[in-house]
C-alpha cells in the first residue's frame, strides 16, 4: 500500500520494481488483487496489464482503522470505557499536550453536532 500511496498509480510491474527486497512478481499480483477484492485499490485495464491505484488515502485508512479499533473495544462488554477513555487521554498527554487541547475542541464540536441532530 505505501508503493501505491507514493505513486498514485502503479502496475505488478512498477510495484517490483521498487521493492526493497526482492519478490516474486506472482505474489505481487497475487497480493495487489486481493487488495483490489477487499476494496482497498481500485483498477483499470491497460493494455495486457491491470493499473492500481488507492481506493482511499492513508490518512483516510488510517482513520478507518482506529475508528474500528475503538468501536470493537467500546463494544466488549466486559472492558471498561472508563479505562478506554483514561488510557487514550494518558497516552494522548504523554505525547503532546497541544494534543490534548485538540481532542478537547473535537469533543466539544462533536457534542455541539450531536445537539444539533437531536433538534432534527
């Protein structure tokens, strides 16, 4: 996914080409079609050739996956989302504390679009 996310648009070829060890084209192609059915590359036909290019961006993928890591946790039953909530807000102050005035306003403007559903 990285090849891709760097190019835009990349064949079986272009991808072996630039790998930083050796693969076999096969398992290239075999790995950037199972991308493709799971839906996180799109393709075109060029010449005898597929082209591939990224169904969504990194940061877009990287906002799916945390979305869904969050969701499972807060899902299970027997985890507390107290501790959920208080080990993101450790980890997030022990990194950056301008990172923990930014979760602050995306809470706050999370709660403002909540209300506004609700008056819906």
């Amino acid at each position: 996914m990285d090849l891709v996310w760097s190019r835009g648009e990349s064949s079986v070829r272009d991808i072996v080409e630039r790998m930083e060890r050796p693969l076999a084209y096969t398992t290239v192609m075999t790995t950037l079609d199972r991308l493709f059915k799971k839906g996180l590359l799109e393709r075109r036909k060029s010449d005898r050739a597929f082209v591939y290019s990224p169904q969504m961006t990194r940061a877009e993928w990287e906002q799916k996956l945390a979305g869904q890591l969050v969701r499972s946790l807060l899902a299970d039953r027997r985890r507390s989302s107290d501790v959920l909530i208080s080990s993101l807000v450790d980890a997030v102050s022990e990194q950056d504390e301008s990172l923990l005035e930014d979760l602050e306003r995306k809470i706050r403007r999370k709660r403002r679009e909540l209300e506004r559903q609700r008056k819906k």
